[in-house]
C-alpha cells in the first residue's frame, strides 16, 4: 500500500560564503532554531542549502539569519510546494 505524503513548503537557495563542513555546521544549527525549519541538506560542490518549512513566514526569517551569519543568499534555485514523499 503506497500513502503520498506532502511536507508543506521546500526551497533550494545558492549561498554566498558557503565552502566547507563548518560553515554547513554553523548554518545548521542556527537555522535549527527556527519553528517549522526542517530535513536541512547542504551540497558544498554548488554551495546549495536545502530545507523544509511549514509557513511562508518562515523562508524570509531563513534568509535574514542566513545574510546575520554572513552567508546571504546568491539566488534562490527553487522555492515551492514539497514534492510528495512515498512511503509503503
């Protein structure tokens, strides 16, 4: 029995500064304080950070602590609906 599950909202963004494991570390847990941020990934090739969010709020309170790091953001790669999961 296959269930879709949706996960509210995902955005991809390409950050500034972005060069190893303890900038990924720093950003992680920050971001980690924020309610409703989640499933952060971070792929340090393409300096990209990965996250899940309930609220549209909170993807701006993201990007302010991101620029108060100093890791602001170059270009947001995707921002929109979770693609749906699939769990048996």
């Amino acid at each position: 029995m296959d269930i879709t599950k949706s996960y509210g909202m995902e955005a991809c963004v390409r950050l500034i500064n972005l060069t190893n494991l303890t900038d990924s570390k720093l950003i992680e847990r920050n971001l980690h304080r924020i309610l409703d941020v989640s499933l952060i990934s971070f792929d340090l090739e393409n300096h990209a950070l990965r996250f899940h969010y309930d609220d549209p709020g909170v993807y701006d309170e993201v990007i302010r602590e991101l620029k108060r790091l100093g890791y602001p953001v170059d270009k947001c790669l995707y921002q929109g609906k979770d693609l749906p999961l699939q769990t048996s």
